[in-house]
C-alpha cells in the first residue's frame, strides 16, 4: 500500500559531520522514516520541487542497486545513447547505464585484480615509508593530513595511471586545487582546464608508446574501442573517486582510532583482523556520504513511497552505515562485530572498482602509521580538528604528536 511521504524543510547542516560522526539532524530527519521528502537547496539545484532523501539501510541498498528504475545520469537522458551525455561526463563511468557502462567497466576490472595489486604494493609500501620519513623529520608534532594522509592516495594514482615522477608534484597540487570547493568557479575553472590539456598530452603519449600503467595496458588492448576523452573521462573519476576518499580515509581514520584506542592493537593481530579493522572504518566513516543522486526513469514503490518517473532521490551512506537494520549498535568503531555488507564504497552496478586497491592502501597506511609511532596522539582537542571543503569529507588538518 503507497504511502504519503513527510514533505520536510532541507536541514541546514544535515549534509555535514561532527567529527567522525554524522550531524544530528540526519538522526532528526531519520526520525520520519527512512526515506522523505526534502525542500531546500538540494532540490532547488536539481530543478524540482523536492527531492527524496533515502537514509535507512535497506531503502539505500536497494535504490543504489536498482539500475532498471534509477540512473544517475546528470540528465534525463536514459532513452538516448551515451553520445548524448554532455562532454564533461563522457567516460566518466559513474554517470553512465548499461549497455555502455558494461563496456567500460570491463576494460577498468582487469586493473583491479589481486594479482595487480599485489604488484602494486611494494610500490606504495615504498611510498608510505617516504611520507612517515618527511612527518618524522617535521615534528613532533607534525600534520598528518598534510603530510600524509593527502600525498599518499593521491601519489599512488599517479603510479596507477603511469604520471612521470617528475610529472607528479605539479599534477598532485592540479588535482588539489581543482576539488578544493572553498576556491571561486572561475579558479577551479582554470585549474581545471590545465588538468585537462596533460591528460590530453599524457593520452597523446601513451597512444603512441603504451607503458605498463593503467593507461598504457588499456591503451594497448582496447586501442581504438576507447576514445581519447573516454580515456580522460576515466582517469577524472578514478581521480576524483579515488585520491580524496584515500585522504579522507587515513584522515578520519586516524582521528577515529585515536578515540577507540583498543582497536589499534586489532591491526597487528593477523591479516583477517587487519582487514576486519579496515572493513569497520569503511563502514563507521563513510567518507563519501552521498553518491551521485538517482533519477527515476519510471514510477516505482520503494518501502511503500510512490517515486514518480522524474523524481531525484539522494542517498545518504553514511547514515545508510550507520543503520541498526544493518548491526547492532552502529554508531560504536567495533572491528570484532559480525561481517556485514555495509554500502560504504556503493553497491550494484556503480560498486567502487578501486575498492580492494583503497583497503589494501588503507591497511598498509594504517599498520605502518602505528609500527613508527606507537605512542602516536592528537596534538590538539579532537574539537579543534579542521575539516575541508571538498567532494568527500576529510579533515583539513591533522595535528599528532608521539
């Protein structure tokens, strides 16, 4: 039986984080159910008269992997061919249905194999050992964030997709810049526009001399079934999907560590725990809280509300994680719950393909961070950590000392 939804005010802050936590008008707006209606700036930006705001575990899953009744095209365009997606989106797969998301999704999986991120991990441990050199040479205290936290995910990429070490400084400051929503359109915009014409230089060169990097190996078994702005389209949202929630990760992560110090030692007790620790940030924190907003492409009933064809509906994961239908008591960091299918890194067709490479960086970042410094601690009351403003939650600063 269809029910008639709460038609609410959009909560100012409901979009934004105490801390590790979610802000308390998410529990305020789950107090009408798990799915409602919002007016407000979102629905305002969106172009419609209100939005639907799915927060309760089971409704997020299920719209999240729902791609016959939902796309997450910026437009609706689901009766058109992906030629019809505006430039700026083209490749990015994140934005793209079935049939065409199929085909680029294939090309990107053989990236992700254990096999690769294995080979990958020497590369990275190597990279975590440099950064904990430079905050170790900086302080105590030292910015963790800064210092750590930021360059590695980002540095990492950079490996992935083949950036020349001398390359890698200038690119890493092009993709800070350009996520940095603190900063006017009209800087972005530039930023923007100089990240564009490498990638256009760095496709121009992989197209002629393939290397071993991601780039290089799509390059060289694909060839001319993937055009060059699918290839750019591609590196942006492994860009954007992947260096901030690394940062936003190890960031959020340490700070929540720092608060459940009993955890800390759960990641040297072997590598199923190591990886439970992981799995349970992921889930407690949520870095990225909402995923690109659903557009329904035809009527349909989810938990007995009416989403009419047209209607946008957003997804909160953080609270979707953070749900008791999910585990007892989610608002507690417990690496020793039972294992749960959290929504943490998506679900259905859009689940995150880099998600084994971000655990792996993530564990790796997380064991050695505490093997260098045992007696690591906040420099500052966990009140005055600074949060950023950017496509994914993560802290601005870090401050630590030992």
């Amino acid at each position: 039986m269809e029910q008639v939804a709460p038609l609410l005010q959009e909560p100012a802050n409901f979009q934004m984080r105490t801390g590790c936590d979610p802000h308390e008008e998410n529990f305020d707006l789950r107090a009408h159910g798990p799915l409602v209606r919002l007016v407000g700036d979102s629905s305002t930006q969106l172009g419609r008269d209100y939005v639907w705001q799915a927060h309760g575990y089971d409704v997020v899953r299920k719209i999240l992997g729902d791609h016959e009744n939902f796309t997450t095209r910026p437009q609706f365009t689901h009766a058109k061919s992906d030629a019809h997606v505006e430039a700026q989106f083209v490749g990015q797969i994140s934005t793209y249905d079935p049939p065409e998301h199929t085909r680029l999704r294939k090309m990107l999986t053989p990236e992700f194999t254990v096999r690769r991120i294995r080979r990958m991990e020497p590369a990275i441990q190597g990279l975590i050992d440099d950064r904990l050199d430079m905050v170790e040479a900086e302080g105590p205290p030292a910015d963790l964030q800064g210092l750590f936290a930021d360059p590695v995910g980002a540095l990492a990429l950079c490996e992935l997709l083949g950036i020349p070490r001398d390359d890698q400084r200038e690119f890493v400051r092009r993709i800070r810049r350009n996520t940095d929503l603190s900063r006017g359109l009209k800087a972005r915009a530039a930023d923007s526009a100089a990240f564009n014409r490498y990638l256009d230089n760095l496709i121009s060169r992989q197209r002629k001399d393939p290397d071993e990097g991601f780039l290089g190996m799509i390059v060289r078994e694909h060839g001319d079934n993937v055009t060059d702005e699918e290839l750019k389209g591609l590196c942006t949202a492994l860009i954007l999907g992947g260096v901030e929630t690394v940062a936003g990760m190890i960031g959020f992560g340490v700070l929540a560590l720092l608060e459940n110090p009993d955890q800390i030692q759960l990641l040297f007790a072997g590598p199923e725990k190591a990886d439970r620790v992981v799995n349970e940030l992921v889930r407690y924190l949520s870095p990225v809280q909402a995923p690109n907003p659903r557009l329904a492409i035809k009527d349909v009933v989810i938990d007995g509300q009416l989403i009419k064809a047209g209607d946008y509906v957003l997804c909160s994961v953080l609270m979707a994680n953070r749900d008791e239908a999910l585990t007892p008591n989610p608002n507690v960091l417990d690496a020793n719950r039972a294992a749960v299918s959290d929504v943490g890194f998506g679900h259905g067709i859009h689940y995150c393909v880099g998600a084994a490479l971000a655990r792996s960086m993530l564990r790796m970042a997380y064991q050695t961070l505490w093997q260098r410094f045992p007696g690591l601690r906040l420099a500052v009351p966990i009140a005055e950590v600074k949060y950023r403003s950017a496509f994914v939650d993560c802290p601005d600063q870090v401050p630590v000392t030992w």
